[in-house]
C-alpha cells in the first residue's frame, strides 16, 4: 500500500513540472469575498477551523481551489464562491495567496506532549506503520513545493484536527491523485495522536 502510493506520486511529481503560474495581482483583486472567511491576512480566519492560506505553496492551492470547484471536495461553506471562475482565475487566487507571508502560532500542549507528536511528525509510528510526516512535509513543515504537498506550519489547530479525520473516516479523499496516502497515514491515527499532531504543526516553524 505504502509503496504504491510512493510509485504513483513519483510520476506526478515529473508530470507537475508543465503547471503555469498564476498572477497575484489579478488574484487580489479577486480576494475579497475569500477575505470575509480567510482574513485580510489569509492567515486570520474568522472560525479556528477555517484554514490559513497565506504562505502555502501555488501548486497545492490550485488543485484544491479546482477540487472544490468541482465539488469533489465538498466544503458546503465556499458554495458558490468558486462559481462562473476560470481555471486562470483559479491559478491567480493560488498564486496571491501564495504570496502572502505565512503565520507561526504556539503549540499549547505541555513538554511531554508536543515531545510526542514530533516524534510521530519525526518518526512516524513504527509498530502501526504510520509514515513520517518529514518525508512529505519537511521537518519544518513548509511541505514541498514543486511536488504539491502542502505546507501545515503553523496551520491552525481546530482545522487540521477536522482534515485528519476527514482522511481517516474517508470523507476527504483528494489525495487519490496521491494513491491515497494521507488515508493510509490517517487511518492508523488515534484521536489523541491526531489532536496532539494538530496543536504541534500550530507552532512549527
Ligand atoms: C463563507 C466562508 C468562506 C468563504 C467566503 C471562502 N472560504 Fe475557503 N474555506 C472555508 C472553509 C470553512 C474551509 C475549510 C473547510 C473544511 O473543513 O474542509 C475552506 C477551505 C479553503 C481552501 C482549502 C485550504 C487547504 O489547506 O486545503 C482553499 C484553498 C480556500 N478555502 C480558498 C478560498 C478562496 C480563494 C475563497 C474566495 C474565492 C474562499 N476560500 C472563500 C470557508 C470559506
Ligand atoms: C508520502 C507523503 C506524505 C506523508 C508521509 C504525509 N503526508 Fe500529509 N499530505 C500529503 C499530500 C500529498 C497531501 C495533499 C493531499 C490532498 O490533496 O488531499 C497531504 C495533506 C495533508 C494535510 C491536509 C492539509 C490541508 O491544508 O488541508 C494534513 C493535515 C497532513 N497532510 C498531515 C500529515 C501528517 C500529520 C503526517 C504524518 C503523520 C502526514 N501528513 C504524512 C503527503 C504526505
């Protein structure tokens, strides 16, 4: 299983070199209506559960924005938000957001506990076969660029705890295009290891 998703990805990670940038001008003058939820910032979402956008990488925003364009993920709040936009206007939202600096919470768990998830973001779980969250994410959780992988330094809490276990329930499944590997990681992931993974990613950097 882990290796399959391995195999798939490393085609994909060739064929994203083709992928055109957005404009981020063009795409502020489109933010508007995003900034009621995301924050003028795109970092200062209005809920804990809304995700930050500023400072996360163009080629991740761009396949989600086209995601829930589609309503294959399915996010009943941006109903409508995405609607009659092209696939450029896609691209220069992506873009602006990506431009924008990144924002770095705390961690508000004690010593022992954010010990713990970073062993896990570090380490993986050997015994239950949870992979290393370094390997796609980097140890300091800027995620990978060129490959998509998403950044989740200092994302908030409430919002990654809501994707984790979105993944591990299979209600989130757009990481097909991934063979499926944040299913598999988040699978195996108890509530607590998901809850304490969350409140260490708030404050990574
Ligand atoms: C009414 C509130 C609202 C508005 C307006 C809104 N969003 Fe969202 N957005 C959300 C919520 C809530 C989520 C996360 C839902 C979930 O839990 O999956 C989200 C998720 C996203 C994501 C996925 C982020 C990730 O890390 O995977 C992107 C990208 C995004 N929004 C971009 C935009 C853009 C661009 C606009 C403007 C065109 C916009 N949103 C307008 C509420 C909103
Ligand atoms: C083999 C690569 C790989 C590994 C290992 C991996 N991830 Fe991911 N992760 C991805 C990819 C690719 C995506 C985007 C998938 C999608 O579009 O849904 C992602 C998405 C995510 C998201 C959603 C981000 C957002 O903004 O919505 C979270 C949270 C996440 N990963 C956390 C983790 C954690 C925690 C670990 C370790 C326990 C981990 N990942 C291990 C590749 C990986």
């Amino acid at each position: 299983m882990q290796f399959r998703g391995w195999l798939g990805m490393s085609s994909l990670i060739v064929a994203s070199a083709v992928y055109g940038a957005g404009d981020p001008e063009a795409g502020q003058a489109q933010s508007l209506t995003c900034a009621a939820c995301h924050g003028e910032d795109g970092a200062t979402g209005i809920d804990p559960t809304y995700p930050n956008l500023a400072g996360q990488n163009e080629r991740y925003l761009f396949r989600q924005l086209q995601l829930i364009q589609s309503n294959e993920r399915n996010i009943l709040l941006m109903t409508g938000q995405l609607l009659g936009k092209s696939e450029q206007d896609l691209a220069d939202l992506a873009a602006y957001y990506a431009s924008l600096p990144g924002k770095v919470s705390q961690a508000s768990g004690d010593d022992q506990a954010i010990t713990k998830a970073q062993g896990i973001y570090r380490g993986g779980i050997l015994a239950k076969g949870v992979a290393a969250c370094t390997a796609c994410h980097s140890p300091v959780g800027g995620g990978n660029a060129p490959a998509g992988f998403p950044s989740l330094s200092g994302q908030s809490a409430a919002y990654t705890v809501a994707q984790l276990t979105d993944y591990r329930e299979g209600r989130r499944a757009t990481d097909e295009e991934y063979g499926g590997v944040m299913r598999d990681v988040a699978e195996r992931l108890t509530d607590g290891e998901i809850a304490g993974l969350a409140d260490y990613l708030q404050g990574l950097h």
